[in-house]
C-alpha cells in the first residue's frame, strides 16, 4: 500500500515541493519503454526518469555517452503513452546541451514537443550556467543532478563516490544554490556522502533526490532494471534488488522451452 500522504491525481514539479515541505518522501525510478513504465506508474510512482542511462541498459553501451536525442526521444516517448499519473523527467544526452546554450534549447524543446515529457534533466553546475538560463527562460521545467555525473566519466576516470575533499564538497553547494537560483524544480545528487547530502537538502528549498547519496535527502531514484535484478553484473552498495528478475525470467524461458520440445505447449485447450 502506498505511503503517501496526499493522493496526487497528477504528480506535478509543484506537487514535489509540496512533498518536501510536508516531508514526505519523493519516489523515482528509471522507464525507458511502455510496458515497463506502464506498470511503473500503475503503483502510483511520483517520478519516473527516462534516463540516459538507457545507454547501458537497453543498448548494452559500457557508459551513457553513445545514446542519442533521437534515441531519447524514441524511449521518452513510449514512455509518455503509457504514464497517467507521474510527472516524466527526460534526460539530456551528452552532447546536446554543453557547448551551446541554442542547442541546448533546441534540444529541450525537442523532447518536450516530441516527446510530451513534462520535465528535463541536466548534468553540472555552474559551468553549465548559460544553457541552464536558456532552457529555464524558455518556460522548460528543469531538473538538476551534481555530485557523481555519468556523463562526464571520462573526465573524473572512476565511478567512485564524489565530494569526499573539502574543495569539492563546497563546489557542489554553491552549484546546489545556484540551480535553485536558476530556477530548477529539484535536484539529484548522486554517490556523494550522505552527511553532505543531507546538509544540501536542508540547505535548499527545493526537492532534493539521492542516489547512493543517504537518506537525508528528500527522495531517492534507482534504475528500474538495477532494482528488479534484471542487471546482474551491477552491485554497488546503495542498490537494493526488490526482485531477481533475470534469474525468474531465465527459469520460465526454460521451462517454455521444455514445454515446446516435449510437445506439451500448446495442449488441447490452447489450441483452436
């Protein structure tokens, strides 16, 4: 049964800053096709993220950098056909938004035009700043994300936890207040130390959700795929698997296919 306190007919990017004042928790979770997402929804999600991390899971790429905005707004909109009640957040892939505030625009309205998304997603911060003030000027709800950035892993070299030095950790805050200056309707933090990202939750007023990031925050996100076992070979500490899905999976494949060579499948009543 659903925990929330106040039953959304529509999750909006107000309703999310309604949660955090009321302090109730924010639910995300990655959807990339119809089907997934339809199911997603139908247990009253609060948010879904089409994530660029579609690039891993349903193409097999080792980072999220390959996937493209046409490839985006292919899996943005399946997902948008299937959603009635949560408020769909699609990322910017890499290369769409960083070196030219037009483009970024462009692509922003792109996915919200084509897509139907109700919201974008941006990796950085300050160094960002132009495209985020373009995107946000034009009326796009705009999502933040700092600390870990996928996109820039070729840069930092490691999937390791971000903001452990000093230096850093005071980065992330002043990118955290500027974001919410800017305009952002909330922010993702992702595997930084839950001490600082609780401090950045109490220290903005919009909603703030982790991943490997603690629960101090206002919400937590997770890859649906990581979180039904459909991924194996993906463990770090913050995800919990709810399910072993590939392992369910595998199992009913064989016994279809017991079922096929033994001519079991289809019996009598299954057939016209």
């Amino acid at each position: 049964m659903s925990a929330a306190k106040k039953a959304y007919k529509r999750v909006t990017t107000n309703s999310l800053i309604e949660m955090k004042k009321e302090g109730e928790k924010i639910s995300m979770l990655t959807a990339y096709d119809y089907s997934m997402a339809k199911a997603v929804d139908a247990a009253n999600i609060d948010v879904i993220l089409v994530g660029d991390s579609a690039s891993n899971v349903m193409s097999g790429h080792e980072t999220t950098l390959p996937i493209t905005i046409d490839q985006m707004l292919y899996h943005a909109s399946a997902v948008v056909r299937a959603v009635k009640r949560a408020l769909v957040v699609v990322d910017l892939p890499f290369g769409s938004y960083q070196s030219d505030p037009k483009e970024a625009l462009r692509s922003s309205i792109r996915i919200m035009k084509e897509a139907g998304a109700h919201a974008v997603k941006i990796e950085g911060g300050a160094e960002i700043k132009d495209s985020m003030t373009r995107i946000l000027n034009a009326g796009i709800p705009v999502m933040g994300h700092l600390g870990l950035t996928p996109q820039s892993i070729y840069k930092f070299g490691t999937y390791s936890v971000r903001a452990r030095e000093e230096a850093e950790a005071a980065k992330l805050i002043e990118d955290a207040k500027l974001l919410e200056q800017l305009g952002c309707f909330a922010l993702v933090l992702e595997k930084i130390p839950a001490a600082l990202a609780t401090k950045v939750a109490k220290t903005v007023r919009i909603p703030v959700i982790g991943i490997g990031a603690g629960n101090g925050v206002d919400g937590q996100v997770l890859v649906l795929h990581d979180m039904l076992g459909l991924t194996t070979e993906f463990s770090p500490r913050f995800l919990r698997r709810y399910m072993n899905l590939y392992e369910q999976m595998t199992e009913a494949v064989l016994y279809y296919i017991n079922d096929v060579k033994s001519g079991d499948f289809p019996n009598k009543d299954e057939q016209y």
